[in-house]
C-alpha cells in the first residue's frame, strides 16, 4: 500500500490528495482484507508518518486552501462524503436516504 511506504498525503481534507483520501485508501484495505490485525497494521504504519515535520508544519499543509475548497475530489464535500461513509460503516445505516445518491467509492 502506498500509504504505508511514502507516508500520509497531506494536502487538505479532500479525497484527492488529503486526509480523507487517505481514510477511504485505509477503509477500503479494511473492506477488502476483513482482518483487524492487518488492518490495525497499516494504520499504525499510516499514523507513523515517518516524514513528518511536526504538528505546527502538518497544520499549515490541512490548512492550505484547495483550487476548488467545495468540491468532492479537492475540497469539504469529499470530507463530508467520506465522514458519511464512516457513519454508514459503524451504524449500518444507509446514507444514500441522506444523501440521494450512494457514495461513488462503494464496493
């Protein structure tokens, strides 16, 4: 997994280079692999960030605005979207009532 080699992609909260792209890339190993100790694993490796420069500098880098702050792959609606995915994985519950759609990272 590249996470796990080269780090965390920092840029913003967004599903394309951010945090939450980073979330669903561990989400989908969890969906896929079904083990809680490989799972567990890869997010100790993911949380490690051996490349890290501290809290101060990894602040500015989720804080820097996007090209497009509002959009799904680069800015808050790929956040939420992935938040909702979350909710649905821990409570079973279907979002797509929420949302009108299901998410388009669903397996």
């Amino acid at each position: 997994m590249v996470i796990c080699e080269r780090g965390l992609l920092k840029k913003g909260f967004g599903i394309c280079h951010g945090v939450a792209g980073n979330g669903l890339s561990l989400l989908c190993s969890h969906r896929t692999f079904k083990h809680e100790e490989v799972t567990a694993k890869r997010f100790a490796l993911f949380a490690r960030q051996p490349n890290c420069e501290g809290a101060e500098a990894l602040k500015q880098q989720l804080l820097q605005t996007p090209d497009r702050p509002c959009s799904l792959f680069e800015g808050f609606a790929g956040l939420a979207m992935f938040l909702l995915t979350l909710l649905e994985e821990e409570t079973g519950a279907d979002m797509k009532r929420l949302t009108g759609a299901a998410c388009p990272w669903h397996m």
